[in-house]
C-alpha cells in the first residue's frame, strides 16, 4: 500500500511538472496557435472545431509514436527533418493565400473553412511541434518506469490535453476580435491582416 501510494503521488508530480513546462510552449505564439486565432477571428470560434480535432488527434498519434521511438527513425535520416519544415512553411503559406481571397463569411454567418485535415496537416508538418515532443520526452520518459508504453500514453494524453486548452483559448480570442470586424470591408482588411501573419509564420518556419 505505501509503495502505491508513492508511486501516485510521483505520477501526480510528474504531472504537474510537466503542465509547468509545457505551458510557456504551448500558450506562446507559434504556427498551430497563430493559425486557429486567425480562423477564430475569421469565422467564429465554432469554426474552430474540425480543424482543433483533426490538429490533435494527429497530435495523439505522432506523440504515442515519437515516444514510442519514432524519433529513432528521423534521427537516422536528418534530411527528413528539412523535408518537414520547408513543407510546413509551404503549406501555412498556401492557408495565407486562401485566407487573403476570402471575403467576408457568406450572407455575414460565422461558419467557415477550417477542415478536420487542415488542423491534421498543419500538425504533421509543424516541426516545431516535434521538437517540443522530442524535448518532453527527453525530460519526462523514464525507460526504467514500472510500464514505460502507460507512462508514453499518459504524457502524450496530457501533452494533447494542454495543447487543446491553449488552442481553444487562442481561437476564442480570436474569435472576440472577428466579432469587430463583420461588414464586408473590414472583413476583407482583417483577412489581409491575418494573411500576411500567417505568411510571415511559414517564412519563420522556413529559415529558423
């Protein structure tokens, strides 16, 4: 009974340690983040939600993976790692030019364009995100734990639960912002806005 009840409260501030170091990274600008702000603002944050289950569902699986030694493989062939980034950087700045043609949100409605494969793409392709992944597991796997696949399972479970409160937080601002901006023109000014920082995010994705 002792040995479980120091096992759960190490698990508990494993937990706790992990959402403290997590947080900076996941409330902090970025590529995932800036992009559901801006769907937020574009199209309300019901919008969000397509492309919030598909970014993390894919962010479930790529981190089981990686923590599973996925990385291994990435690590044997680093070309790989660029392959990512540039298509990362290519694909955010073909959402920037899809963003910059839209108009106002047809018939002034808050529905709009965010698809389940968007949020899914721009996970896989965020090599940003595989950092953050392959720097917690550094920090926070331990190999010679009881049941190394639960513990993978449990951070990667906490990692996509953090991830998605920080991104509901993001959208919702930027849904609260949209909310100014409802009118045609000052939808069209807002789409030019947030084209050009989604643009910007795709040239820091490709040359950091």
């Amino acid at each position: 009974m002792v040995i479980l009840r120091h096992q759960g409260n190490a698990m508990v501030e494993m937990i706790v340690a992990l959402v403290v170091f997590l947080f900076p990274l996941a409330y902090s600008p970025g590529p995932g983040n800036g992009y559901f702000a801006v769907v937020g603002a574009r199209f309300g944050l019901a919008a969000t939600i397509p492309a919030t289950a598909g970014y993390h569902l894919a962010t479930l699986v790529v981190t089981v993976a990686i923590g599973l030694g996925f990385l291994r493989a990435v690590e044997r062939f680093p070309a790989a790692f660029s392959v990512v980034q540039y298509a990362g950087a290519a694909y955010v700045l073909w959402l920037a030019w899809r963003l910059w043609r839209a108009g106002a949100a047809e018939g002034g409605g808050r529905t709009g364009r965010a698809t389940f494969r968007d949020g899914a793409v721009l996970l896989l392709l965020n090599p940003k995100a595989y950092l953050i992944i392959s720097l917690m597991f550094s920090q926070f796997l331990n190999p010679d734990a009881a049941d190394p696949l639960l513990l993978v399972l449990l951070i990667s479970t906490v990692f996509t639960l953090n991830n998605l409160v920080a991104f509901t937080a993001w959208s919702a601002l930027g849904d609260g912002l949209g909310r100014l901006f409802r009118d045609q023109a000052s939808a069209r000014r807002l789409n030019a806005v947030f084209a050009l920082t989604l643009a910007g995010v795709a040239v820091w994705m490709a040359v950091r």
